[in-house]
C-alpha cells in the first residue's frame, strides 16, 4: 500500500508544547491550527489522509538532547509517527552514535532558533558522523514568519555544508529559504539536496511556486505542514490542486518513501 507523508510537523510533550508554541506566536505572529501534542497530530493526519508524519524536534540548549528519548518513544508506540531527533552544537558528534538504535531517522537544525550558523565549522564533525551513519540533516532555511529576518539561515550559508558533505542527506525546509526566494536557486541542482512544502501554500505565489518547483525538479521535493501551524487536510489539497495528482503523489509517497528507505 502507498502511504502518504507529512515530512515536517512539531510535536512537544504537554509540560512543554503550551509555553513553546505560545512564545512562537508572540515572537511572529503566526496561529497554530492545533496544539502541538501527539493527540493532535494523529487527529489532523487521519483526518487529512496523511499515514506517516515525520517529528522534527530542536535542541534550542544542549541538555535539551534528552528529549531525543521521549521521541524514539513516540516512534514505538504510534505506527503513524516517524520520530527525528536533535543535537546542539555544544554536543559531542557521540550523540548520535545512539539515533540508529533509538529509531530516529536524522535531525533537525533551526539555526535561528540555536543561535549558530548551519556552516559553523564547530558543527562539521556532526554532520560528518550524521554522514557516516546515513542520518538525514533538516534544516529550517530562510527567513521567519511576521517579518523576523533569518539571520543564521540565509541560502548562501548553506552552500558550503552541501558542497562539503555530499553524502549527507540534507532536506532544506520551506524551498531553501523562506521569502529569500530571489537566493534559493544557488542551492538547487545538488544530489544530495531536497526540498520541502512546508508553510508554503497561501504564504507563496502559485506561480512563482510552481516555477521554484520545476527548477528544484519534482523528484527532490517532500510534502510537509509545518504543523501545528497548518492542517493536514488543507495543505495536502492545496498542493495536489496547483501541482495535479501525478506530481503532488511524488511529494507525498515516491519522495519521501525513498529518503527514509521506507
């Protein structure tokens, strides 16, 4: 049976998904749709014809490192959940030793979020052991929503981890730069580069998202939400409607199924 992906959604446990996503809110500007708690994320996938959701978690402090477990969790207990884990600068390469026994398929790298830029060469020994163990790198690409300028995640300071480590999977989230799309071009064309939909639907112009999407080519791109702050249902018809069934079933089944060997 084909299954449909979401490859890029937040969830948090309770004590921590209300402050969180509050604090986003405020900073710019944006509207959950959901919580962002699993109960939520199931109830939005089922209703929206997604099988799959792939968990993006960020490491905002190095301890924060010890979350990596509840999420492997999640991956046990619900078939639907593909969990990622995440890693901080500051953390020894090590930490990833434990993802492939743990059940986490990569991470995730926000670097406006962590304060570091993605071509510091501090993280270089990462992505080379996320490299090694075959581990897929997502990072937040572009600017942020409400205006706040991407300061640690302009396209260009992705070119050289890409150019560096062309073994490294590396998914860039929200076409390689959100409203930078005038920079994004430079990282297209890589083997080793995908791109994902998330947030994009309203927030893009369709032409210039189909223009961006044929560049790209439509075997390097993955659905995503960007949940909780877009529903599941809605994006997955927004794309299959501008980009027609052929293509939106590369997003959402051929692509992603392929990035996670699945």
């Amino acid at each position: 049976m084909a299954l449909n992906f979401d490859f890029h959604a937040h969830v948090f446990t309770e004590d921590v998904a209300e402050k969180l996503i509050g604090k986003m809110e405020e900073i710019y500007g944006v509207k959950r749709r959901y919580n962002a708690v699993v109960e939520d994320v199931l109830k939005s996938a089922a209703h929206g014809g997604i099988d799959r959701v792939v968990l993006l978690s960020i490491a905002n402090r190095p301890e924060h490192v010890r979350f990596n477990g509840w999420y492997a969790e999640l991956g046990k207990t619900y078939e639907t959940l593909i969990p990622f884990g995440s890693i901080h600068i500051e953390n020894d390469p090590s930490e990833l030793d434990r993802f492939p026994e743990l059940g986490l398929k990569g991470f995730k790298i926000q670097p406006n979020a962590q304060r570091f830029y993605p071509d510091d060469r501090r993280m270089f020994p990462i992505y080379k052991r996320a490299a090694e163990l075959g581990l897929i790198v997502v990072f937040h690409a572009g600017d942020e929503e409400g205006g706040v300028k991407g300061e640690f995640s302009q396209p260009k300071q992705y070119l050289d981890v890409i150019k560096s480590f062309p073994d490294l999977t590396i998914v860039l989230a929200h076409f390689g730069g959100y409203r930078t799309w005038d920079a994004v071009e430079q990282l297209f064309g890589f083997e080793n580069v995908y791109f994902d939909t998330a947030y994009l639907p309203t927030r893009i112009d369709d032409e210039l998202f189909v223009t961006l999407a044929e560049k790209i080519g439509y075997d390097r791109i993955v659905f995503g939400t960007d949940f909780p702050f877009r529903d599941h249902k809605t994006e997955r018809e927004y794309v299959e409607r501008l980009f027609g069934k052929n293509a939106a079933h590369k997003f959402l089944t051929e692509n992603p199924a392929k990035l996670l060997e699945l």
